[in-house]
C-alpha cells in the first residue's frame, strides 16, 4: 500500500503542475495570444514551440505512466470511486493528448515554416484562432484532471486510513 501512497501522490503532483500550466496559459499566455500584434506572437510562438517542443513529451508520458502505474497498483479496488474517478482522470488527459495530436502538432508544423520578417499570410488569423481554441480546451482538460485526481486521490487515502474514524 505505501508504494500505491507514492505513485499516487505522484500522479496528483504531475496533474497539478500540468493543471497550474493550463491555469496559467488560460489567464496569461492564451488571452496574450490573441491579442499580440502577428509577427510578434508567430516569433514568440516559434522559440516557445522550441522549448515545449523537447520538454514536453517527457512531461506528458510522465503523466500518463503515473496513471496506469497507479491505476494497476489499484486494480484489485476497481469497484470503489477512487479507482473509476481516476480512471476518467486517465480518459480526460487522453483526451488532451488527442487536442495535442490532431489541433496543436499540425499548426505548430505550419508555424515552424513561416517568418516573422515577412508579411504574415491571411491563413495566420486563422491559425491563430485554431490554435487559441485547442489551448483553451487543453486547459480546461488539465483542470478537469486534476481535479478528478485529487478528488480519487483523497477517496482512496480516506477509505485506507479511516481518517474520519480517527477525528470523530
């Protein structure tokens, strides 16, 4: 069980960051992007894609390792609500990954071919607009996830721990 105590803290932990990201590109990074000046976002939005680019696929197979880690530690309790409200956890960065995959990759692929110095073409805007919405879906997703993860998380520490036994 304390194996499952670490993995599990783990996955909150990992959710978290990932959910923190997703708060801040909402409040921050996502309303900048619509609002910067073309030529300026497709320059700032290259070097960002650079960075994300190397670091992220690490993070989020990070994220989804944890899961099934936890998920498999877990298997004999897959009647309890931890068990399933991780499971839609799971479902829910999966479903981030598909955001990642089918919206973002294929835009960044675009963004990586065209120059700031340049007049931006009129597909830019559209662009633009693609990749706001998906950002914003992948946001809210990753606050979703955590939230479902933290709600498993505490559902299962307070069934093995009988926390509410101990304070009453």
């Amino acid at each position: 069980m304390k194996t499952t105590n670490l993995i599990l803290l783990i996955t909150v932990v990992l959710t978290g960051l990932s959910a923190g990201l997703g708060f801040a590109n909402a409040i921050g990074y996502i309303p900048a992007m619509e609002d910067t000046p073309a030529n300026h976002l497709l320059s700032f939005w290259q070097h960002v894609d650079h960075y994300f680019r190397k670091r992220m696929p690490f993070f989020g197979n990070a994220i989804l390792l944890s899961f099934i880690l936890s998920l498999v530690m877990m298997r004999n309790e897959w009647r309890t609500p931890a068990f399933w409200l991780l499971i839609i956890a799971f479902a829910v960065c999966i479903g981030e990954m598909i955001v990642i995959f089918t919206q973002n990759l294929p835009i960044n692929k675009v963004i990586e071919t065209l120059d700031a110095e340049k007049l931006m073409p009129v597909s830019f805007e559209q662009l633009r607009r693609k990749a706001v919405a998906a950002f914003y879906i992948r946001s809210f997703l990753n606050l979703v996830a955590f939230g479902l993860t933290v709600v498993g998380a505490c559902f299962y520490w307070l069934s093995h721990y009988r926390i509410i036994d101990k304070v009453g």
